[in-house]
C-alpha cells in the first residue's frame, strides 16, 4: 500500500543534527500550512532540508520541500519543522512521526503544533484559530503504532488529556489581549487525501468534530506518549456547510491560513514568554 | 501511485490490440447483477486474468472477465466481477480498473453493488441511487505520492455523485413504475456482515444502505475526472431491533430478481448519452 516508506530511527538523526547545532531545545514547533511566519520568526542558527538528514524519508511529493529550522525564538532555543509527512503520502505512522521523536531525542519538552483544518462547527469563520481540546482518530492506522512507542510508556495516556490544558489557557488569554478570536475544540482526524463528503460531513458533526483535518493525531499520539506537553492549533481554512454544496479550493484554503498565520505567532510567542516567566 | 501511469498504459494497450473503440462508460457490475452482461453486444470478452495488472475475482457470484461492446449502440466496456478490499487487495490495486476506463476514453462510471438497507421505508429487492457516500473503509486508493498525470492530490468530494444522472435515473424509474430511492451509501471493511449495534451506529451517522464496495472505485473515479452514477440494489433489510440472519443464497436471489429493474436504469442513464 505504502511503497513510500523507509525505517527512520530517531537516535541517528538526532545525533546528526546535534553534531551541526549543539544545543538542547525546551520547545519544538510543527508548522501547517500558513503557519510560515512563525517560522519567519525564528532567528535561524541552522537549516536542514529533510533529505540532508539521515533516516528523514526522502520526499518526493511536489511541493512538500520541508525544512527543519533550529534558532531562537524570543530568546529561546527552538527547533521548528516546515512541513511535515502525512499519511496520506503513503508513510508508515513511525515516519510520519519521525520528526516527533528526533525532537523529544533533542530534549524539545514543550511542542506546538498547528494544522490547516476544515470546520465542522458552523460558529466557526474561516481565517479562526481552534485550540485542539481533544480529538476523534479516523486515521485506522494505529495498529502501526506498536513497536514504535518505545521511549516511553507502552500506552499513550490520552485518558487525561494529551493536549496541555495549562497550555490552552495561555493562548485564550494571549487571543484575549491581543482581541482576535480563539475557539477549543475537537479535532477529527482523517486519512485523506481526499476532501470529505457532504455525508462524511455531518457524520463527523454528529460525534463531535469541531474541525476535521488530515494530520496532527500520530504527531500528538507520539508527543503525549514521550511525556512532551502540547498545545495543538488548528487554523479555520474553509468551514464546511454540507447543506449547501460549494467546492473546497486549493488557494482559498492557502488564503485564510495567511490571515491566521499572525495569530499563531502571537500565540506561541506568548506561551514561550510564559514559560520562561516562571 | 507513481507506478500506475505505466501500469494503466500497459493494461490499455492490451485491451487495444483485441478491441480498438473508445467507450463512453465504464460499468462495474456487483454481487448478483452480472445478468446486464446479456443485454451488450460483445465484441470481445477478456479475463482478468489475461489483462496486466488487473486481479483475479475470488468473490461469490463474481465472474472475472472484462465485455468490451455496444448497450444499445452505445460503446461500453464493464467489469463482470469486481475486487475488494475484504479478499485481501490493496485498494490501488482495486481501483485500477476504472482508471482504465478513463485512459480507454470513457468519461462516466456506472457503478452498481448489493447492499443491505437500513433505512426502514427500503424494501428488499429496491434500488437506491446513490447520492453521497462516507468512507469507512480504513484506507483510501489514493494513498501514497500523488501522479498530478491521473489527478489532483486533494479532489474534493462536494458531489461525488453526478446530480444530473440520479434525476435522469430517477426520471426513467418512474416512467418504468420501478421504486427507486435516493440515499446514502456506508462503505464498511467487510467481510463479515455488521452487528446490530454497528447498523444503529451506522443509521444515526447519516446511511441508508451499507456495502463493502462501490467507494474506493468512486473516489478514483472522482480523482479521474469522471462523472459517476451510482446504484446500489437493496438485497438485504439490516433493521437492528428486527434482525435476521443473512443468507448469501437469499441475498444472490434478490439481487436476481432486482436485476431487470436495474437493467432498465442502467439503459435508461446511458441512453441520456447518446
């Protein structure tokens, strides 16, 4: 099915960059479509096109150049990935997560996370920003994740909570003072890369789904379970009306993801100022 | 899915050297229906198995040969026996066939399956258009690093199901006192039929009918390009608090009988063709 996998081990590649860039990060950022100021933010100390490290999959895929930025944000060692591998490319959940598991090696604690997603909730606008509350796995794909939850606890603790609520109060208060909206939510994950039907729609309404994406839950999965706190953010592109048929395009998705792209800044910011704070 | 492209030109190819015109559509036949076979005019019949890269058939009642001819004049090439996911295929695999179609110049899937109902106003031996369908398969036919030669890597799915063609189906059931619905097809993994508590969960998401085919074969379509009209023949009632046990027999004589009604359908849509 696949095809488009290799065996990526986190030890190998997190050596290869600590030999380039010799420092402990406290924060790690994955970054989604339009999350790109963020990663304009960063003071870069050195990039890593993902081929250059070992055991990074090789992406073949047009228009997936992703990078991995290491530099300070707010006078703070960070690493941030610019784009990321789905499942839908045809990659394992071990190399989806690659990225993931090379971080928690560089000693990254605290992981943001963003992702473009559609909405379900239809008090949502495009361009809003979700802090990811909890979410739905529709992937079907974590029967792969055993074997390669090693590094920690055998099970992922996602009966708590794997998203950070100390986390998600600090970007409701960020999004408070800096007066733009913010919602907490559910995000549904699934495998893609087709959009979703109408039926699929309402379905994902109907259980719960606030937002609805094809990313995020192996990355989270992964986060949670090597003890990494996270906050998680999905950026409002399109909010789905299933009642009244409209197509999804490509480049109205890229547009409401560069109206957020600055609230996502603020918000990570903010939760690396508060950090340091105490 | 960088492999196709050479796949689908070596399938083609084959197909060419015994049959040279260029169909308007693609039929895939399901559990049961295969009597639509009769009505083509066959120029050539090939076996799966002698086609590259396409799967032989394991499943009941499937037979495995591809028609290439003429239904009511109208060139068509349709699948007497289709694949799923349940017999252990990949869907890539799976789904080959109708990028085929496309390659071979058809522009529109006719697709039909056996279904069980679950919506209670359904009747055995009934046909449902199929107006839009969720994917609860696990897996996608469009997994792995997109051929932008075959599609776009996100297609959307607004209306997976041509408008135009289930009111023109429509029209042609009750010109022919045919009951026919229009509703919502659950896909499932399959193979063993679902619990009572699954047809409750599958009911109050949003389905009318439930099969274990029919998507992955819509969503290459969708991903093609091509324009798709959707049947599926209600051979079984999957009404939780009134559950019976399936019998496969049962299930193929439905299909059988039903398979006239979706005869006529079929003409009648293609007709709107010419």
């Amino acid at each position: 099915m696949s095809g488009n996998d290799q065996i990526s081990s986190p030890k190998t590649a997190a050596e290869w960059i600590s030999a380039r860039w010799p420092h402990r990060p406290r924060f790690g950022v994955v970054l989604g479509t339009g999350a790109g100021e963020v990663a304009n933010a960063i003071q870069v100390e050195q990039e890593f096109a993902y081929q250059e490290i070992p055991t990074f999959p090789t992406s073949t895929a047009v228009g997936h150049a992703g990078k991995l930025i290491c530099g300070e944000l707010c006078g703070q060692k960070i690493i941030a990935m610019k784009g990321r591998f789905h499942l839908y490319e045809g990659y394992s959940v071990e190399t989806t997560t690659i990225g993931i598991r090379v971080m928690h090696q560089l000693g990254v604690k605290k992981l943001f996370i963003s992702n473009a997603a559609g909405g379900i909730n239809p008090n949502f606008e495009s361009g809003d920003i979700m802090i990811i509350d909890s979410h739905v796995d529709l992937m079907f794909r974590a029967d792969q994740s055993k074997g390669i939850w090693q590094l920690g606890r055998t099970f992922a603790n996602q009966t708590d909570s794997a998203y950070d609520q100390e986390m998600a109060h600090q970007a409701m208060a960020c999004a408070r003072k800096n007066d733009f909206a913010i919602f907490r939510g559910v995000y549904v994950s699934m495998l893609g890369p087709n959009y979703e039907t109408r039926s699929e729609y309402r379905f994902l309404k109907k259980i719960g789904g606030d937002t609805v994406g094809m990313s995020t839950v192996p990355e989270v999965a992964i986060a949670s379970q090597m003890g990494m706190r996270v906050l998680a953010l999905s950026v409002v592109t399109n909010v789905a009306k299933p009642d009244a048929l409209e197509a999804t395009s490509g480049d109205e998705v890229v547009a409401f993801a560069d109206v957020a792209a600055p609230k996502l800044r603020l918000i990570i910011e903010n939760a690396i100022r508060e950090d340091v704070r105490r | 899915m960088l492999d196709l492209f050479d796949k689908i030109q070596e399938s083609v190819a084959f197909i060419r050297s015994k049959w040279t015109e260029q169909p308007k559509a693609g039929i895939i036949l399901g559990t049961g229906l295969g009597p639509l076979v009769e009505k083509i005019d066959i120029d050539v019949a090939i076996e799966y198995s002698e086609i590259p890269h396409f799967l032989k058939s394991t499943a009941t009642s499937h037979r495995g040969r591809l028609v290439c001819g003429r239904l009511n004049g109208l060139p068509i090439v349709a699948m007497e026996g289709r694949h799923h996911l349940y017999e252990g295929y990949s869907l890539k695999d799976i789904t080959l066939p109708v990028r085929v179609f496309k390659a071979l110049g058809a522009d529109l899937l006719v697709v039909s399956n056996a279904c069980g109902g679950m919506n209670p106003y359904y009747e055995c031996g009934d046909i449902m258009l199929i107006e839009d369908h969720i994917n609860l398969l696990g897996d996608n036919p469009l997994i792995g690093i997109n051929d932008d030669r075959l599609g776009p890597r996100f297609p959307d799915m607004c209306e997976p199901y041509t408008r135009t063609l289930i009111d023109r189906a429509l029209t042609v059931a009750r010109k022919n006192d045919i009951v026919a619905h229009k509703g919502v097809f659950v896909a499932v993994a399959g193979p063993n039929l679902e619990t009572r508590a699954e047809y409750r969960f599958l009911r109050t998401i949003g389905a009318d009918v439930v099969g274990m085919s029919t998507v992955p074969e819509v969503i290459v379509a969708v991903h093609s390009g091509m324009r798709v009209v959707g049947f599926s023949v209600i051979t079984d009632m999957c009404l939780a608090d009134s559950l019976k046990p399936a019998v496969v027999e049962e299930i193929i004589a439905h299909a059988n009988k039903a398979e006239p009604k979706l005869t006529a359908l079929v003409m009648g849509v293609l007709d709107g063709e010419r």
